[in-house]
C-alpha cells in the first residue's frame, strides 16, 4: 500500500502518473473538485469535498461524502491522462481525465486540494456472486411446492388481482379455508404486514361469508412485525431461500432453462447514466 497524506498538487501528479500508466493499483483519493462530463449528454459538479476511486480496469467512480450511489462515473477508460491546469487568478488544479472509446464519453475531474490518494496493488477477487432468488422465483417455488408453507395446501391463483393490488398466493388450505400469502425475500416488516392485511381486509369486504387467512412469507420478520401480525390475527411462515433455490434449479432444469446467476440481475439494470 502506497499512500500519501495531504499531498501538495505537484506530488499528487506524479503519484496518479506513477500508478495511472501502470494500471496495476487501484487508487482511492480524497480530495476537492470539480466534475466535468461530456458524451450522451453533458453535466457540470461544482467543487466539493469527494471520494474519488479509479480502478486497474478503468473504472472511475465519484462519491459525494453521503448516499451509496456515485454522483459521476466512468464505466471504463480507454485514456487516461493526468496533468495540470490554471484556472483564472493563476489557481492551479490537477485534471484527471478519463476517456471512454465506445460510446465516446469524456469525465475531467479537476482537483483544487487533495487530503489522501492512496494505491493498493495486487488486489484479487475472484469469487462469484450468487443472489438467490428475488420474490416472483420465490413466488413460482412456493405455488410449485405449496408444502413448504404447510401440508394440504393447495395454490389456486398466482397474481390474484384485488383492488389494492396483487395477491402473490392465493390458496385454499387444508381446511377449506381460503388462503392470502404474501411474500418477501428479506427481512418482513410492518408495512408487510400492513400490506397483508390490506389484501386480506378488501377479499373479505367483497367475500364476507367467505372463512380467510392470511399468511406473511419471509425468510425473517422484524418483533415490531410480528407483534402487529398477532394483533391482526394474521400468521408467518419462516422460509429458507438456499433451500427454495435448489428446488427452483430443479424446476429450471425441467424445462430446460438455465440457472440463474447474478448477470442475469445485472441485466435489467440501467447502465451509464450520469
């Protein structure tokens, strides 16, 4: 790890130069700027303390000190260039410019004051990521094995449409008794539950006669939740998503489909705004 404290602007050049040509490190820098793009279309950040991150492959992302999302970026960079400029009243600053080929798109992140640029080198990550399932694969495991919310259930309706929205699951149990199943992928909380007890108050205002229960599916639920549940009379079922995983891949593989990965979320992402 190479790194340095406060840097004046004419060290700060020659660490970026030292570590930009050799694309090796990845840098971490602090500092004041300002950004400047141009490409698809075209912004301007005034000057502000930022955390900017330039990574071996070319990737450039600039954080504001608050939100988990970058203000600017660059997907990657076909040049990257750093030099000095003089701004009016004889200010010099430190530019950074990135350049990307295909879309052209050019990112000039011109620095006033640096407080850290660090480099690491020799960073490996070659684990792959695996994102489960998200809540329609749940969704399609439970209506294929409605055992895994409780014996003797049967799954009439995926999508049940009510008037406040969509039912995930709606079944009819063992009993008789028509069943509501809402389901969440993470942690449940009271808006879940609220939510549940929404789709259940609007079936029986339209099916008064009609014997109801409604069930909350979540891999965990919040004490604030759960205690709303028991004042409702409403119910939760635990599940565990690796297990529901290895049946959905059994039902992916039955009709042939590939399994999921986590390109496929990557996917439906939105790419390169800026």
């Amino acid at each position: 790890m190479d790194f340095r404290l406060q840097p004046p602007l004419k060290e700060l050049v020659e660490f970026l130069r030292q570590h930009l040509v050799a694309r090796r490190a990845l840098l971490i820098l602090l500092a004041t700027c300002t950004v400047e793009y141009e490409g698809r279309s075209a912004s301007q950040l005034g000057e502000g303390d930022r955390l900017i991150i330039i990574k071996p492959d070319g990737a450039v992302l600039i954080h504001r000190p608050w939100g988990y999302s970058p203000v600017n970026w660059q997907p990657d960079s076909r040049i990257l260039e750093v030099f000095k400029e003089t701004r009016q009243k004889r200010e010099e600053v430190v530019v950074i410019k990135s350049v990307r080929a295909r879309p052209r798109e050019v990112l000039l992140v011109k620095i006033s004051r640096a407080y850290l640029i660090a480099a690491a080198q020799g960073l490996e990550d070659n684990a792959e990521f695996v994102e489960y399932l998200d809540e329609h694969q749940i969704r399609d495991v439970l209506a294929a094995h409605p055992e895994e919310i409780e014996p003797g259930l049967r799954i009439v309706r995926i999508e049940k449409p009510i008037e406040p929205g969509f039912i995930d699951l709606y079944g009819i149990d063992s009993q008789g008794n028509n069943v509501i199943i809402e389901i969440k992928r993470v942690t449940a909380s009271t808006s879940a539950v609220k939510q549940l007890k929404e789709y259940v108050d609007a079936f029986k205002a339209k099916n008064p006669h009609i014997r109801v229960r409604g069930i909350l599916i979540a891999p965990s639920i919040s004490k604030e939740a759960l205690l709303l549940l028991s004042k409702y009379g409403l119910e939760y079922k635990q599940i565990n998503i690796e297990k529901l995983y290895r049946k959905y891949f059994s039902l992916e593989k039955r009709s042939t489909r590939k399994r999921i990965s986590i390109l496929s979320f990557i996917g439906k992402a939105t790419s390169n705004s800026h």
